[in-house]
C-alpha cells in the first residue's frame, strides 16, 4: 500500500489529513449505499406495480351477452333488454323473444323494442319500470317530448310476415288488442354495481342500494358533456362506454338518492 507523505507538514499534521479524507471518503460510502438501496425500493415498487397491472389485464371481466343491448334487471330480478338499432331490434325478436316474454315498445316512429323476460307474469309495477325504459329509448327523447304512449305485447301478436311477404329489418306487424302505459314519463338512471355501469329507468331507481348515482332527464347538455358529469359524479373514466347507454338527444344530469343514502 501506496502512502504519500507531505514532508512540508508534521506527522500529526499527515495523520489528521488522512483521518479527515477517511471521515470523507466513509460518509460517500453510506451516501452510496442508501442511493443503492433507494434504488432496490423503487425498483420494487416497479415490479409490484407490473404484477398488479398483469393481475388487472387477467382479471378483464366477461361481459354478458345481454350487456350488448341496452339492459336492466328490473325490480324483481326479471331481465329486460332493448335495441340499440335496427338490427338489434330485429335480432331481439328472432332470437331473445319467447313464448312468456313481453314485448314493449314507444307508439313513435324510431323506437327501441323492448323484451321483458317472464313478462307475462310480471306486477303492474315492473312492466312500468320497463314502459318508461322503453319511452327513453325511442326519438321522443330527441324531440324533447316529455312523456309518450307505450304498449306491450305477447309473442303470438308479432309476426314478419304479411299476406305480401316479409316486412324490411326493424318492422313488424302486430295484431291484437294491446296493453297501454299512457303518457309514460321519460327519465333514466345510472349508478355502479361490482364495476359494471347500470342504465335502469328512473322510477326503479328508489328501491337500488348503490352508493353515487345519477338521475338523467331531457336537458341542455350535449351527450358528450352530460356523459362527462356522469363519469365524474359516478367516479367512471369509460365516456364511451357511458354515451353508448343515454338515447339521442340533450339531458340534465343531476346526483340521485338511493336507498343506501336513506
């Protein structure tokens, strides 16, 4: 070992030099150290951070094949579900319209048809929670009509065929005597349940326990702009996915109280 010797000063003088470069030398040693084990931390909490978004990647839910409609579980449990277009409408009555369900829909050209399950045997109370979804879902949103009349019907009353052939994809012909829901009231909800965002018509929203929710009626704002205090109030980043569940038209949106508020 190499030790240099300043022959201009007294040993005591040498021997304090090097004892003061080694103070030196061992505070940038700990310095060093801690920097290394910052380090190890932040290069942890990386990794924690990766593992969590894998987790999240393999935990993406399944949707439902309902949830590709508008949809909602009415207030005993029955399934309802209605047409995002055309198509849908035509598809809901090929494929999703049984022998016990109803089929509602707004008396107004551009409506969405609307399949209680099990309607036949649902209460007077659920087939007007549907009658209103049912309302909220036709133009009469767009064209800022307050109310409309709705009508339900049994399978055997709708059919494709006419004495000259099929009819073109979204109508149908009805027969029979229909059951009414005059002047129906439009307005819907939406609130959070285990992270799937709920559309349900207003007047089911009183018996729902779901924390934050919002009441959505015919309003001034366009639907990206109500779509984004929905998110907020909701505490939901997917605009999207909240604009794909309001009809066409300007809204109001305003926080709601739920059961769970009471």
């Amino acid at each position: 070992m190499e030790v240099r010797i300043d022959f201009t000063k007294s040993a005591q003088e040498n021997a304090r030099d090097y004892y003061e470069r080694a103070k030196k030398l061992e505070a940038k040693a700990k310095g060093a150290g801690k920097a290394v084990k910052d380090l190890e931390m932040q290069l942890e909490k990386v990794r924690e951070e990766s593992d969590d978004k894998e987790k999240r990647a393999r935990k993406v839910r399944e949707k439902k094949w309902y949830e590709s409609f508008h949809w909602f579980m009415a207030s005993d449990g029955r399934l309802v579900i209605g047409g995002r277009d055309a198509h849908q409408n035509e598809l809901m009555n090929s494929r999703h319209f049984e022998d016990n369900d109803l089929f509602f829909h707004a008396d107004i050209f551009g409506a969405s048809v609307v399949i209680l399950k099990d309607g036949v045997n649902a209460d007077g109370k659920v087939k007007r929670e549907v009658a209103q979804f049912a309302a909220s879902y036709s133009s009469a949103w767009k064209e800022s009509l307050r109310s409309v009349d709705v009508y339900a019907l049994r399978r055997e009353q709708i059919s494709k065929s006419t004495g000259k052939g099929s009819l073109g994809t979204g109508s149908f012909l009805m027969s029979g005597e229909r059951e009414w829901f005059r002047s129906t009231a439009l307005g819907l909800a939406m609130f959070m349940k285990d992270g799937v965002l709920n559309t349900i018509p207003e007047i089911a929203l009183d018996g729902i326990a779901a924390g934050r929710a919002v009441s959505i009626s015919q309003g001034e704002d366009k639907k990206s702009d109500a779509a984004k205090k929905i998110a907020r109030i909701l505490e939901y980043d997917d605009l999207d996915g909240i604009m794909q569940q309001l009809p066409a038209g300007e809204f109001y949106v305003k926080t709601a109280t739920t059961a769970s508020d009471k």
